[in-house]
C-alpha cells in the first residue's frame, strides 16, 4: 500500500511540475507573440538605457530653439523625438508624452551625473481592458564612481483602437522613489 503512494506522490510530484513549467513557457511565449508587449519594452529601453547623449544635446542645446509666432520650436529634438519614439506613438499621444514623461527619467539622470539601466521588465495585458497593459521594470542606475542601486517603475499603457499598434496613452504610476534618488 505505502509503495501505491508513493507512486501517487511521485506522479503528482511531475505533474504539478510540467504544470508549472508549461505555464512559465506559455507566459513567455505570450509575451514574445505580442508586438504590443514588444512596443512597450522598446519605450522603456529607450527610456531607461543610458542617458542619450544625443537626444539630450537636441533638447538641451539652446541654438536648437527659435521663437517662431511667440511659441518655442526645437526642430532638432522634435525629428530626435520622432526618430526615437514616432513609430510606437500616436501623433497626440507622442507631444502628450514627451510633455509630461518622455525626458524626465533621462533628464534627470543627466542633470545629476547618472546612468541608466533597464534590467528587465515584466508586462500584464489586463483582465478587464483589452488593449490596457500593466509594466514593471527594474532599473539600474549609477553616479560615476559611485555604487549601483535599484528601483522598480511602474506603469500602465492603453493602446489606441484607431491606430493598431500604436500607444495612445502612457502613464507611470510608481518609481519607487527613483526620481528623489537620482536628484541626490
């Protein structure tokens, strides 16, 4: 009787297992066979990948910007913009994004002598909306000379239903406290 259930034990013991690696793998393979899932890795690399110094001279450098009818116009940053993040981005979404978002983490990490790095990222489609996806991306981030620290982002993204593909709303929601420990 007791080797029955050890043979029990044993066959659930696998079973529980393959269970458990064949969720993991159909976790994975989501991720992969979704471009929206890509969409939003590629926004946060970009985000958390450096700072650019590229980027950031377009923005920063004040022969870029012209007063053209009492408005500032920074062309180079704007095709920087464009080159970097057009094509994941509605049109609306973009200036939206790039006004609240889009240079802050970059720009801060510039300003204080940091650098950035996305160590990895994990995204949820959500249960209840079908084109809202929730993220969590660890980053790394460094002063020259000083010790790596980490911290969590969090965020949502809803992606639009006119343009397929493209976001139409990008919000983080939480960093950990990453934006007051990269102004130390």
């Amino acid at each position: 009787m007791q080797k029955g259930a050890s043979k029990l034990k044993m066959a659930l013991a696998v079973l529980t297992a393959l269970a458990a690696v064949l969720t993991i793998g159909g976790c994975v393979a989501a991720k992969a066979d979704d471009p929206k899932m890509e969409t939003i890795e590629r926004v946060l690399e970009l985000q958390f990948n450096g700072p650019d110094e590229e980027f950031l001279e377009a923005m920063w450098n004040p022969a870029n910007k012209q007063i053209v009818d009492g408005v500032e116009v920074n062309e180079a940053f704007e095709q920087q913009v464009d080159e970097k993040y057009g094509a994941y981005f509605t049109d609306s979404e973009l200036d939206q994004f790039m006004r609240v978002f889009g240079t802050y983490f970059p720009g801060l990490a510039d300003i204080y002598g940091y650098e950035l790095r996305l160590e990895d990222v994990d995204i949820e489609l959500s249960d209840t909306v079908a084109n809202r996806y929730l993220f969590t991306a660890e980053v790394a981030f460094q002063k020259k000379g000083g010790k790596e620290q980490r911290a969590e982002v969090g965020g949502v993204v809803l992606f639009s239903t006119v343009q397929e593909g493209k976001i139409g709303k990008f919000t983080y929601t939480d960093d950990q406290g990453l934006s007051e420990r990269l102004k130390q």
